[in-house]
C-alpha cells in the first residue's frame, strides 16, 4: 500500500513540474510577444515621422534596420522586482513602394498617394539560455500605409 501511494506522489509531482515548466513558457512567449508588440509600434510610429519629415526614398527607410527600442523596460516601475527582458526589442523599416493612385478608395474616387512600409520588429523574454542567449523571441511584421 505504501508503494503504490509513494507512486501516486511521484507521478503528482511530476504532472505538477511539467504544468509549472508549461505556464513558464507561456509566459515567456507572452512577455516576447508584447515587446515585439512595442517595438513594431514604436516602428510605426518612426516610418510616420521619416515620412513627414521628408520626400519618399528608398535609403530614409532602408537606413533603420535593427533599431534598438531605446527606454523600453518590462518592469513596472522602480519597485517592481520583475527582471527586466533579456535583449531590448528591436524594428526595422523596409521601402516597399510608393503609391500614387486616382480613386483608390471604393466608391469615393479621392487620390491616394503615400508609401508601404514592411515593419518588422523583434521581442525577446526574460530567461537566458546557458549561452546568453534569450530563450523566448517573437518575430512581428506589419505593412504600414503612409498618407
């Protein structure tokens, strides 16, 4: 009797380290994720600004590769303990085209001109392989249409 509680413990604890080792991952797919999210934002926000401040060009955009997301921290504040990500989130900007179309919009027949810009932005979790590297990375990418 005392064996066979012993291997119902055994095999509770076992199920116990797979469901917490599960949950973990989830989290680090999470937390990757919303950097990612921040970063692509962020890369939006940044083709918006190259777009205004100047006439379409290919090198403008092709120039922001691998930009760092400068301030970004996972942490809530100063008294938050969480451990910060394990690499700052990271954008690049890529020129797609530009547009110059007559009645682009269905039924209202108003001019379109602007540029497609491909961001893609890079989010990395928390945990560190025994390389250094970052266990948990996701790979975000938005066509953005500038007007």
């Amino acid at each position: 009797m005392l064996l066979l509680l012993t291997i119902i413990g055994l095999a509770g604890m076992r199920g116990a380290n797979l469901e917490e080792r599960m949950a973990g991952n989830l989290r680090e797919q999470m937390i990757s994720f919303q950097a990612a999210e921040a970063a692509l934002r962020a890369g939006e926000l940044a083709s918006r600004d190259v777009f205004r401040s100047m006439p379409i060009e290919h090198s403008a955009y092709d120039a922001k590769v691998g930009v760092e997301l400068t301030g970004f921290s996972y942490r809530g504040g100063p008294e938050d303990d969480t451990p910060d990500v394990s690499r700052k989130p990271t954008y690049s900007l890529k020129y797609l085209r530009e547009i110059n179309n007559e009645g682009l919009e269905v039924g209202k027949g108003l001019s379109a001109y602007g540029a497609v810009v491909q961001v893609q932005a890079t989010g990395y979790g928390i945990a560190k392989s025994d390389e250094g590297d970052s266990v948990a990375s996701t790979l975000l990418t938005s066509f953005y249409f500038l007007r």
